[in-house]
C-alpha cells in the first residue's frame, strides 16, 4: 500500500502542476492558510489532484493521499487540517516558518525632480509588494513564484506604469530580501519636440529657448511614454517652472502655459505671453495684386489689467511700405474679454481715420482672423493660418484697393 501512495503521489504532484495555472477552480475544494493572493492558485492545485481520486475509495484513504499530495505541493507548509464538509474537501495550511522579508528596489539614476517621482512612486509599490510577501515561508517560492510574479507586475503596473520588475531573492543572516530591480518597457519617449509660440513677442525674442527646452527635458529620453503620462502634471510644472526662472521671463513679466502629450516623440507646446508688454515685428508681400507692395511694420503695446482675465492695451504701430518708404502710423486701444481674442478701435494718419478693429490670435499650426473697419465704411481683412512660428498666409481684403483681394505671406521676426 505505501508503493501505491508513493506512486500515486508523484504523478498526482505532476497532474497539479501542469494543471494549477491553467484549470479553473473546482467548485468543492476549499483551502484557507496561505496569502489571500495565492488561495485562487492552492485552490486550482488541489482541484487537480482531488479530480483525480476514485471518489469510490474511502474517504479516509482519499483524505491520507490528499495530505501527502499536499505536503509535498505546498513547500513551507504543513496540513493543518484536511476532512470532508458534505461533498467537499477542506484544506488548511499552515506555515512552517514565516520569513521576515525586506522589499529592496533597483530603481535607475535620475535627476532631480524626476528621482523625487520615481522615490514616490516605488515606495507605494514597496509597501504593497511588502505586505504581499509578508509571513510567507521562503520555500513557497518554489510553487508560488509564478503568481507572485504576475501579483508584483500589477502593483508596478498600477504604481509605476511603464517599468518592468525582474524579482531576485537573497539570503542575508536571518533576512529574507526581495530585490525588484527596474527596467523600462516599450515604448519610451524617443525625442522631444518642443513648439514656443507668443502673440505678445517677437519670434527673436524666444526662438532660442528651444534650446533650453531641448537641455532641460533631455532627462525624459528613455523613460517609459506611461511612466511620464502618469506625471504628466509635474512635467508641464516643472517645464514652466524653469523656464520661469529665465531672466527674460522675469524682465518681460511673462505667463509660461505648457501643454504636452507623451508619446515616443512628444509635442511639447510652450505659450509665453507678456503680462506688461506686446512687441510685434513683421514683414509681409503679397502676391495676386498689384496695388499692394512690400510691407514692414511694428506693433508696440503697454498692458494692464483691469479685471480678472480681462487685459487691456494701449499700442501704437508703424507700417513701412517698402516700395516708396510711405509711413502710416496708428495709435489705438483694445481689450481682450476672451483668451486670444481682442477688439479695440485706433486712429490712423496720415490719412487721418478712425478704424474699429478685432483680432482671432490663433496658435502654431492653427487659422487666425483680424478685421478693421473705418468710419467710412472701408473694411480690411485678413483670414491667415500659421505654419510655425515664423511664417503665416494669409487671405487679404481690402476694399479701397482696385484688386480688392490677395494673397499676403507674412514673416514674423
């Protein structure tokens, strides 16, 4: 009779292990003893070898036969308790020395603030991974480390998305140390791409922060595209952040707005606008008419606000026709009750009128729109998109013109 138990242990041990992943719990079979976590897998393993009793033996042969199987199973563990409740089994282990285990994590050299993110994120992860492993003999892993593998890859990917935990296990005195070492996992941010755009500076002004953008973010190379998502957040503060401390920014009293989308190559957009001045500079042709010739001109503005969220501005500008050297100069008034949108009136000279006018200041990349009429009843427009940050066309009308339309190509300096 012990041959046979020998027997029909080893093959029901091997039945369990090919089966306990990959078999869905037997409704008859409980086990209580082990971590929450691995009751489903223990469960799965008993159903196997309980499936596969002559449920025509006697229950206390069945019962003898599950006790061995299950000693051998479940290293670290000893059968409490094993009887019948009706038709099912009951199961209960008991751990025959729990380790005290320490959570070590192999987290990558990052710079600061992204080393303050990463300390954050691991702690979390450590502390749930500790209680995870917490009472757990060490030579269960020789049967649990499978699941306890998937459990850990769940909690790094809730915790720290984007990393991958490769799991090694020392002994050091009485001190069982799980080590988690990171690593990123595709795809990972490749480049970053960033766009400055101002509808209250002159491109000259702010085209080389590309850059200090360029220097600053290049710590984000390599770092996994959900890792960053997930601090999306901190990533635009921290970009407006030390683009803030520029002198320029400082001098010019400017709002630094950044948006970003995490992706292998990031869109970075940086919106720096002047809460004090507007400089503008332009040079403009046009094309499919001959009453317009070469333009330069400059928009010059002094800011305050009034309101909450409601600027108002008091500007003057020039415009330089470039083929006789004409000046036509305008002083005005305008407000903004909406983010990029203004209306003002202004008077020209020399030809001495007054213009209501409105301007749509749309982004890079996006249509924009200005309109100006006289107290004549003369109307002048312009219905644009710009290209990047240098280079805009645009639809131009113009009623006291002969060839009322035409097509302006304009370049911002």
């Amino acid at each position: 009779m012990s041959g046979f138990f020998r027997a029909a242990v080893k093959v029901l041990v091997a039945a369990a292990l090919i089966l306990w992943i990959s078999s869905p719990a037997l409704a008859g079979v409980k086990v209580e003893g082990v971590p929450p976590w691995l009751e489903t897998a223990a469960t799965r393993s008993m159903a196997a070898v309980w499936g596969e009793l002559d449920p025509r033996q006697e229950e206390a042969t069945r019962l003898a036969v599950v006790k061995l199987v299950a000693a051998r199973l479940f290293e670290g563990y000893s059968v409490g308790l094993a009887e019948m409740e009706g038709p099912d089994l009951h199961l209960v282990l008991k751990p025959e020395r729990g380790a005290a285990w320490e959570v070590e994590g192999g987290v990558p050299s990052l710079p600061s603030p992204l080393s303050d993110w990463m300390d954050s994120d691991w702690q979390l992860a450590r502390r749930r991974i500790g209680d995870l492993v917490a009472g757990l003999p060490l030579e269960a892993l020789n049967w649990a480390d499978a699941v306890l593998r998937i459990e850990i890859a769940e909690i790094l990917k809730e915790n720290l998305p984007g990393w991958r935990g490769s799991l090694i296990v020392r002994l050091e005195q009485e001190r069982s140390i799980l080590k988690v070492s990171l690593s990123p996992e595709q795809p990972v941010i490749l480049a970053v791409t960033p766009r400055v755009s101002s509808t209250s500076l002159p491109t000259l002004l702010h085209s080389d922060m590309k850059e200090d953008l360029l220097k600053g973010l290049s710590p984000l190379i390599g770092l996994p595209v959900a890792w960053v998502a997930r601090h999306e957040k901190q990533v635009v503060e921290w970009t407006a952040g030390f683009l803030g401390e520029q002198s320029r920014v400082e001098n010019l009293k400017m709002n630094v707005k950044v948006q970003m989308k995490p992706q292998p190559v990031t869109d970075l957009a940086v919106r720096l606008e002047s809460r004090r001045y507007t400089i503008w500079a332009w040079v403009a042709g046009y094309a499919g008419t001959s009453d317009r010739y070469p333009e330069a001109g400059v928009h010059l503005g002094r800011k305050a606000q009034l309101f909450p969220h409601w600027d108002v501005e008091l500007y003057g500008e020039a415009l330089f026709y470039l083929n006789d050297w004409d000046l036509e100069t305008r002083l005005g008034f305008r407000w903004s009750p909406w983010d990029r949108i203004w209306v003002g009136v202004e008077r020209s000279w020399p030809d001495e009128e007054t213009w209501w006018r409105a301007w749509f200041d749309g982004p890079v990349r996006s249509p924009y729109a200005w309109i100006r009429g006289s107290e004549e009843g003369s109307v002048n427009l312009g219905i644009g998109y710009r290209l990047n940050e240098n280079l805009s066309i645009e639809l131009h009308y113009d009623d006291r013109d002969e060839n009322s339309s035409s097509v302006r190509l304009v370049g911002n300096l």
